[in-house]
C-alpha cells in the first residue's frame, strides 16, 4: 500500500497517467489491415506493454487518455522479410564482414547465425523504415548445409534485444548452387547427385547418433556418444524439431529435396524455387511451404526460368507462400519483401494475397504466428504505416513502430 | 518534255507507295507525348514508320486502320541509356585505356535481352561495355527493331556509320594492378595523358588541311578521340562518389568533350555543380543502398535533387543490374522521392533521347518523329500497370496478347531463352 502510493505520487509529479508506458501507443488509421480478417476503416490499434490490447473500428476502440496517439492513412502488421541475410553481411560487400556463408566445409549445420548477426548494420534500419519487422536471416545458399538462421526484430542493439528465435532453421542447398560451393576439391561435391548423397549419409549419422542418445537414456549401461555440435544440429532436424531450409530453383533440384525430406521425415521449407510452378502438385503433397524467390530477382544460371507470376500460382495452388528479399551478393545488397510483392500485383495476386504473403503466411511459414504477423490481440505491437496503398511505388512509409515503440519516423 | 514525264511518273509511284503503306490512327487513349501537356481521349495516327499526327482533335484520315485504345495511355517508347543486353563487349585486359574497341563487334542480335527490354517498353538503347576501365570503348545506339545484324538496328550518323558514344569510368572500378592506376590521381593523370596526345593528333590532322600527305598515320584510338574532342561522340561516364563526380567535371572543362554521367549515386551531395556544368544525368534506382563501397549513399532522393537544381535527368536500367522489363519503376521511384510527374516521364524518354543525340527523331510523340511508343494498361507510375504493346518505327515488336510475348514479359520456363544475364556470386567488379 506504502509503495503503491509512493509509485502514485511521483507519476503524479511526473504530470503522466499512471498507466501509460513507453511500449504504450495509439494508432489511428483511416483503413486498417490487419491480415486476421477484412479491412478496418477508420480503426484503431492499441498497444499496452508492447502487445496489441486492442483493434476495431474508432466507435468501438476508446483511446486512453495520455496515450502516444500516431494517425497514418492506411496500418498494417509490420512486415515479415521470410528470408534475408542482412545482419549476417556488411552492407558495403567488404571481405572482412560477410558472414553469411563458409566456404571450408561443404556441410557445417553446427554454425549459429546468432554468432555472427549484428544488430547494428545500416541495412537493418533500411528495412525497418519501409515496415519491415520481423526478419528471417543467417546463412545463406551457397554451400550443401551452410549453417543455421535466426529470427529478429529489425530493431535492438545487440542480438539479445532482438532475436525472438535463436535457431530457426538449418540451411541446405540443392543443385549448381551446393556443386559450385567446393572451392578446392576437399570433401565437396562435384555433382547433383553427390550433393544429395553426402546429405544423406550426414543425416544417417544423426539417425543413428540420437538412436545412440536415446540408448543411453533408456539403458544406465550405456554411456551416450561423445557431444558432436555437427549432429547435435541434425539430430534436431530429424526430430522434426528444426526445419530444414532448402534452396533449389531447377526442378529436379526441387524433386530431390522432396525426396530427402519424405526419406528422413523432415520438415522442410523450400526457398527460392524458381521452377516450383512446374511441380505445385508435388509440392503441395508433400506438405511444403515455399518461400518463393524475388519477384525481381535476376533470371540467370539456375534462376534462368524464373517468373513474375510463380507467387501467384503457388498461393492459388493452396501452398503457403512467402516472400524473401533473398541475396544477390552485389547491387542491390538487399531487396525489400514490400517491393518484391507489389510486383506481383500485375501478374494476377490480390491485395490481400501479395500483403499476406510478407505478413500473416510468412509469420506461419516461420512459426511465429504467435507473436507476429496479424494485428490480434496479444500479439506483438508491431505495426507499419504508410500514406496510401502501401504497394504503389508513389506511396511513402511512414512510421514504423515494433512492440509499441516508433523505431521510425521517416517519410521514405 | 522528256524531264517532267519522268518526274510525274516518281509522283505517281510516291503516291502509289503511300496508299499501299495505309496510315494507323491509334484513338481513345490519354497520350503523353512529353513534348505537350497529356491529351485525353486523344488521337495518334502514324504512317510510314513516322508519327503523321497527333492531337484531341485530329481528323482520322479516311484510309486508315482505326484501332481503339480507349483507357489505355499511350507513351513515347523508352530510351535506355545505359544497358548491357546483346552481350556488349569491349576492352579487354590489356589496359585500362582502350577507345579503338567498338562494342559494334560483340553484339549478338539474338540476345534475348532485346526482347526484354521491348517486352519493358524500351525502344532505343545504348549499349555499353564495362566500368573496369578507364575507357573500355565506343558504345553503339540501337533502335529495337527487328533485325537480323547490329548494322541492321544500329543508328546511323548521316556518313552511313553506327552511331554511338564512348564509355569511360573512374573510382574503384577501374583501379587494379599496372598497367591499371592504383589511385584516383593516377586515374585522372592517364585519362588527361591520353586527351593530350588525341589534341595533338587532332592539330595534325588540322594543320594538314585536307593535304593527304600531311596527316598524320591512321590510328584507330586516336581517330575515337578525335570524335569524342570534337563533340560528334559524347562520353557516357560511369561515376559514383562525389568527388569522382567532379573529377569529371573537371577533366570535361579541360578538354571540352560532351559529357553525361552514369549512376552518380552522391548526385545529391554535388547537384547544384553538376547542373552548374550543364552536364545530364543518367541515374539508376536501387532497392537498397550498398553492395559496393562506393553506392554506400546512393538515394531514390539523387532524382528531385537534381531536378531541383535544374539539371537534365534521365534513367537507365544498367541490365542485368536492373531489368529492363521494369524500366518504368525508376520513373515511379523518383516521384516517391519527390522528383515530378512530368520529370520523371521525360527521364525515360526525351532526357535519354538528348543524351544519345537523338531527340531529332525519338523521345517525345510529335507530329515528324519516329513513331515509337509504348500502350499502356494505365498510368506509368502505377506498380498495377503494365507494357500492353511495344511499338517501333510503327511495327508492332511487343503485344501482351501474343503468347511467345507475354511469356517474355512474365518469365517461366525456356520463356527468356537465349539469353545471358550475369549472376553474382559474391563482390566482383561491377557496373
């Protein structure tokens, strides 16, 4: 009672309501999006504590007196970049700070993307001012497993402060993309079907590793196996605890992924799948969600046969699609997820579709809808703000705000 | 008497070839003929590969094939002024100055690249060799008809020679080791080596006078600069930081040649000397800053702020930097940074004409010009608009509603085939 009347009077002193925070805002827009159901006009986000109290039209919502109130014309939930490498590489390409991909070994699950991600890279704060939230990032294609990626906000000056997932998915690579990452001959693949026969046998070893754990466990005679960071990875793998993220455009690299992840029981997630329009059927009976590659992308090399139009057939096939902004290595060093699906507006998706796609499907795809991804109560307070429609070229972003907090102000 | 039979009967055969070659008068549409305000409900009537007519109110010539373009809007066709479709090749290894290449025999016609950029509403082009060198040849402007040869598509000075411009570069690009410069002085001081010798072999070739004796021996750098010196071939110079911008400037002032920069990514720290020098601008929208050391403060902003100091601007696509298929969006992306709606339809066409020395016959919808130009489902700052038709020289070369088209413009399998678009594996010396 002596605390809470002491707590009362210095905010009293302060001259704030006693209830409003600095993760506590208002916002007010004249159409509200919220991935979880039809547009709101003139609705009303509220954030307390940096998650969503409440959301409906301005009749229904009360502001709280004292309340950070931000007014935009159109909100949406703050964007998913489902997959990306910016925090893993410096912006500017110098040799000294790529760290998306090792080159020594063609298989090293054991790298952690938390190792090596840095919070304070400028294009972070490039993806935020667009509306970008939420970022998929850690090793990329380039080798048959390259290491691990993580999940963050686009906000934070350390990882601590900004991973809501510290190991999210193991990278792999299909195709000309895992051939071309032996660099010097050493226990690297030279062919399609090498790369998926040293997956396979790396993920036998796993098999056979948890079985070691697992006998161990169960018998007290038994003494488990010596730690191996390497299987420790893939034993998650094969537990179905960690997805396996496969890049692999050409459509018998997208086969021999499906068929690695029906042998071993993984989940999967395609990423890039360039041809994936010539295999929906397979791709949807297995169960596989895409993350499809930029709709800008380049159509060269494995990328050649790559369409404006495969998002669209993806999700009117059914499979859950997302968009990256993916890695090109030089300009630009990285794409915007809001760019990239209003490309493909012209090429037969819907509003609703190409902003479910870098938002509530992506959130799914990376499995955490919990937190992110729609504008529902509970969720976290990540927003994004725009003067009109957000996928016109001539609109602007104009607020970006991440568990209750304005993290940008910027007309961009 | 004699004499004018056979004058009457040239009339008569003129006459004969207008009637057979019918007139098209394209009608409904809002036209932007970048020359004038926008028209609507407007009527363009080519004949003959020209523009014959152009207005609100135009009579449609009782001969012609009418086609209805109502709630379509019709544009010039875009002029890319930096691109490297169809393979553009010029120096090699050897040194980093080297004005005798001609990307004129590198070409490969069949590139589908061209079809690219027809399919992105780009009607001419200047093709381009690379940036890892100081000089790295003559470029050559294209008009993307159909064409079985570079000769065939080249634009033609009025000698009968390809027309085209030369590539120089500075900053990182260029910098290697010897006989490349190490430095941005050395840069310069070779680049200012080489205009002096071309000035003297130009006062040779002067004092001579048309005295065959007296000229100097033929030598094919020489001859490129002595274009380039006496301002029939203008210098499209890749340049990124500011103060390489003014390098540029700089060397310009020293020697006179006919200027226009490529990508310029500070532009908006230098604008108002780069407007200050009369030079244009060529720029290129990019999705993020970075990539390369030296586009670590490149902006959508480079676009008003060079507007804003009166410079000319105009974009290029820089293909397989950007696509040619999605040349509008630069247009779209400067108005985002507050570029204006007029700057930025003209920097795709009749700023990009005035860089190549073209806008006597491209780069904007009047009445005698080329009849180039692009129908569109809508506006041209629209992300939801799209290249309907791709006309050239009053061919049809791009149509939405031809399967073989559509494929281009949207991609899938084999649809881009043959084809070369670079990819990047990582940092390389680039564009």
């Amino acid at each position: 009672m002596k605390l809470l009347s002491r707590l009362l009077t210095v905010c009293l002193v302060c001259g704030v309501s006693v209830s409003v925070m600095a993760s506590d805002i208002a916002v007010r827009g004249d159409r509200v999006y919220t991935a979880a159901g039809g547009p709101i006009e003139n609705g009303v986000v509220i954030v307390r504590d940096g998650k969503i109290a409440a959301v409906g039209p301005a009749g229904d919502v009360a502001i709280p007196d004292g309340m950070v109130v931000v007014d935009a014309a159109v909100v949406t939930p703050g964007l998913i970049d489902a997959h990306t490498v910016v925090g893993m590489v410096g912006f500017l390409s110098q040799d000294n700070d790529q760290d998306y991909l090792e080159r020594s070994a063609a298989i090293q699950p054991e790298l952690r993307a938390i190792d090596a991600y840095n919070a304070r890279e400028p294009l972070i704060e490039w993806l935020r001012t667009f509306g970008v939230t939420t970022i998929h990032s850690g090793h990329g294609p380039g080798e048959i497993i390259s290491g691990q990626t993580l999940i963050a906000k686009t906000t934070g000056n350390t990882i601590a402060e900004a991973v809501i997932n510290p190991a999210a998915m193991v990278a792999a690579t299909m195709g000309e993309g895992a051939v071309m990452s032996g660099n010097d001959g050493r226990n690297t693949p030279g062919t399609r079907g090498k790369v998926a026969a040293m997956l396979r046998t790396e993920l036998l070893n796993a098999q056979a590793y948890a079985k070691k754990i697992a006998a161990a466990e169960d018998d007290d005679e038994k003494e488990p196996p010596a730690r191996d960071l390497k299987l420790e990875v893939l034993a998650g793998v094969i537990s179905g605890e960690m997805p396996m993220l496969v890049t692999a455009h050409r459509h018998n690299d997208i086969m021999t992924a499906l068929r690695i992840a029906e042998e071993f029981n993984i989940r999967m997630v395609l990423d890039g799948a360039s041809e994936a329009y010539l295999l929906l059927d397979e791709i949807k009976a297995a169960g596989v969600p895409v993350i499809v590659h930029p709709a800008m992308a380049r159509a060269g090399g494995e990328r050649e046969n790559l369409s404006f139009t495969t998002a669209e057939k993806l999700i009117n096939a059914g499979i859950p699609t997302a968009f990256q902004s993916g890695y090109e290595g030089y300009v630009p060093k990285t794409r915007l997820v809001l760019f990239e699906a209003a490309m493909t507006l012209p090429h037969g998706l819907t509003f609703e579709q190409a902003l479910a796609a870098i938002t509530i499907d992506a959130a799914k795809i990376l499995g955490v809808d919990d937190r992110v991804g729609s504008i529902e109560v509970g969720k976290d307070g990540d927003l994004a703000l725009y003067d009109g429609d957000p996928f016109e070229y001539t609109s602007h972003a104009v607020g970006t705000i991440i568990e209750g907090v304005q993290v940008s102000d910027r007309t961009k | 008497m004699k004499r004018p039979s056979g004058l009457l009967t040239t009339l008569f055969l003129m006459a004969a070839a207008v009637a057979s070659a019918e007139p098209t008068a394209f009608v409904g549409a809002t036209i932007m003929p970048v020359a004038d305000a926008p028209i609507d409900n407007g009527v363009l009537v080519i004949d003959g590969g020209k523009i014959v007519a152009i207005g609100a109110g135009v009579r449609v010539p009782r001969n012609a094939e009418v086609v209805d373009v109502a709630g379509k809007v019709i544009v010039p066709g875009f002029v890319d002024t930096h691109s490297h479709i169809g393979e553009p090749a010029g120096a090699d290894r050897s040194s980093p100055i080297q004005p005798e290449a001609r990307v004129l025999d590198s070409i490969n016609v069949r590139d589908a690249g061209f079809k690219r950029a027809l399919a992105g509403g780009i009607t001419t082009v200047n093709l381009m060799s690379g940036s890892g060198h100081l000089m790295s040849g003559q470029t050559i402007y294209v008009k993307l008809r159909e064409g079985n040869s570079i000769e065939s598509i080249a634009y033609k000075k009025d000698d009968g020679s390809v027309d085209g411009g030369m590539k120089m570069a500075n900053g990182t690009n260029p910098r290697r080791d010897p006989p490349f410069p190490g430095t941005r002085g050395k840069s310069a001081a070779l680049v200012r080596q080489k205009y002096v010798a071309a000035q003297e072999y130009m006062a040779k070739i002067e004092r001579a006078d048309g005295d065959a004796e007296k000229m100097p021996e033929r030598d094919l750098a020489m001859e490129a600069l002595v274009e380039v010196l006496n301002g029939e071939r203008i210098v499209h110079h890749h340049t990124h930081r500011h103060d390489d911008i003014l390098t540029v400037l700089r060397l310009q002032q020293e020697f006179g040649f006919r200027v226009v920069l490529h990508h310029v990514s500070e532009a908006h720290r230098v604008a108002k000397e780069i407007a200050a020098a009369n030079a244009p601008v060529s720029l290129i929208m990019i999705d993020s800053p970075g990539g390369k050391l030296e586009a670590q403060y490149i902006d959508f902003e480079n676009a008003p702020a060079l507007e804003r100091a009166g410079a000319n601007v105009g974009f290029h696509t820089d293909d397989y930097i950007t696509d040619s298929r999605l040349f509008m969006r630069m247009a779209a992306l400067g108005v985002r940074a507050g570029m204006s709606r007029e700057t930025a339809l003209r920097a795709l066409t009749l700023a990009g004409a005035e860089m190549l020395d073209l806008d006597d016959r491209i780069g904007t919808l009047e009445r005698g010009k080329d009849a180039d130009f692009v129908i569109l489902s809508g506006d041209p700052l629209s992300v939801y608009t799209r290249v309907q038709e791709t006309w050239v020289e009053g061919v049809k070369r791009f149509d939405l509603d031809d399967p073989d088209d559509r494929a281009v413009a949207e991609g899938g399998f084999g649809a881009l085939q043959p084809s070369f678009v670079h990819e990047f594996h990582g940092y390389e010396e680039g564009h």
